[in-house]
C-alpha cells in the first residue's frame, strides 16, 4: 500500500535517493526485525500482517545480524529483499520503529520488542499447517506496521 506523503515526507524520499551506500546502510538501526519471517493473513483486500519468531538461516538473533550479509541477495533462496524506497513506502515489509521508515515518516509512536530468545532459524520449525503458523506469531506484531 502506498501512502500520500507531505511535502517534508517527499523531500525525505528525495533526499534516500541521492544517498550514497554508505548513507543508506548509516540508516538502518540494525535491529534485525526485518528478518524475521511474515506472514500474511486474511482476505487480500484486509491482510493483516504478522511477524513470527523464525528467522532464516543466515540471520544471527544473539548478534541480530545477518552472517551473509554482503552475499544475501546472491543466495539460492532468494527470500532475503534489499530494502529499497518501494518497500519502505509498501508499508507491510518493515515495523514502524525501522530506521529507514522513521526516516521518512517520523518517530514511532511505540517501541517493537522481539524475546530474541525465543527466535528460531527457519530449518528448525514447520509452518505448514495454520496450528503450527499460530504457535510461531508475535501476536502484537499486527500493529508494528501501522502508520
């Protein structure tokens, strides 16, 4: 979904796309959140999106960072996405508190917490049946996203 921004949200956009690397990467609080693996459920016109407590393989929950992080996007799986303007504007892929969607739309108006100790890698856990999807949601992940 995409949003109607203010003047001062689209000079944010602006100024994103003229950052160097370097002044992209500075952004991201580097909190891991976005690494955890989603789901969606619902109708598609009233999905609702909830964040579990797997991971994938190469993220590190102890240090919360990805041990491939320079070759994530080359993987054979290809479920690692670069965060780039479309999916900071999508409004479903990152939490509220993520660097990059403060950046443009401001402080969250809470703060996101994950029980890292209870993060999985995901060759570890089965989701395929909607008992075990449940077991694995962070129930107040629903909101994490909400602009």
């Amino acid at each position: 979904m995409k949003y109607n921004l203010t003047s001062e949200q689209q000079k944010k956009v602006e100024q994103l796309k003229q950052m160097s690397p370097q002044q992209w990467e500075s952004i991201c609080k580097r909190c891991g959140i976005c690494c955890l693996c989603k789901i969606q459920i619902g109708p598609e016109k009233q999905t609702s999106n909830f964040y579990t407590n797997v991971c994938c393989d190469a993220f590190n929950p102890v240090t919360r960072q990805c041990t491939m992080y320079a070759s994530r996007l080359t993987r054979i799986k290809q479920d690692c996405k670069k965060v780039d303007l479309d999916i900071i504007l999508d409004g479903t892929l990152l939490p509220r508190t993520c660097g990059y969607v403060e950046y443009i739309f401001g402080p969250a108006p809470f703060k996101t917490s994950v029980n890292w100790k209870l993060v999985k890698p995901e060759t570890l856990v089965k989701l395929d049946t909607p008992l075990q999807i449940m077991q694995h949601l962070i129930l107040d992940s629903q909101n994490w996203n909400k602009r």
